[in-house]
C-alpha cells in the first residue's frame, strides 16, 4: 500500500460550498454541525465524495487499456 497516497485539505482541491451543505444536511437532521465530534465531518465527507466519484473524472479508456 505504499503508492496510496493520503487525501489531505492540501492536496485536495475541496470546494467550501461542498461542506457548506454538508453542515446544512446535519443541521436538518437535527445535529450540531459545530459540536467537537462532528467539526471535521463537512470535510471528511466532502473528500470522500470526491474520491468515491472521482471516476466521472477520467477517460474509461486509459483506464480500460491499462487493465
């Protein structure tokens, strides 16, 4: 696993819009978005849904041909 590299508010280009409406959806549902356990949530899961979709990203033909 040492070619993982780990994803980082440095290396990851992560809109603030994004965490934004993440604090919106907890704060619907009835949560603290700045309570101390949930303060980083907004940007954990905007960076994993920037991983977790990031395929919309890349030419499925580089990555068939390199299979």
């Amino acid at each position: 696993m040492k070619n993982l590299k780990r994803i980082t508010s440095e290396n990851e280009n992560i809109p603030g819009d994004m965490q934004r409406s993440v604090k919106e959806l907890l704060a619907h549902i009835g949560e603290d978005p700045t309570r101390p356990g949930l303060q980083r949530t907004p940007l954990r899961v905007a960076k994993s849904l920037k991983f977790l979709t990031k395929g919309y990203e890349e030419d499925p033909y580089e990555v068939v041909n390199s299979a």
